[in-house]
C-alpha cells in the first residue's frame, strides 16, 4: 500500500489526547490518527448515502405539504 503524509492542525487538547491513547495502546501517534481517520472515512460513506437519501425524501415531504405538527416543549 503506498502511503503520503497528510498534515493538519488541531488544538493542543485533542493533540494531547492522541498521544494518550497512542501511549495506552503502544502506537505511534501517526498510526492513532490514520485509525482515526479510517474510521471516520468508513463511517461516512456507509451512513451518507442513506442520510443523504432520508433529507431529500424529508424535503419532499415538505414540498408536498406532508407533514406533522410537532410539540414543543
């Protein structure tokens, strides 16, 4: 698998907590952030295609004047 560097700033709190958890785990804190990433990737596109689908029928909806009262409160 090739790989390429990747760079980007975060705040200092959440760079802490990647090198917490790379400690935990025995990780470099680059292969912390590439996990992280994967997950985040994978998760996307399982998830965004039928969120994506579920905003477009609920603005449909709308459109076709389909929709419910909802109670505040």
């Amino acid at each position: 698998m090739s790989t390429s560097t990747l760079s980007t700033k975060v705040p200092e709190d959440l760079r802490q907590d990647v090198y917490e958890i790379a400690k935990i785990e025995k990780r470099r804190p680059a292969s912390v952030v590439r996990l992280a990433i994967e997950s985040y990737v994978q998760t996307y596109f399982a998830l965004h295609p039928q969120f994506k689908a579920d905003i477009l029928e609920a603005r449909e909806s709308i459109r076709n004047g389909d929709v419910e009262d909802y109670p505040f409160g």
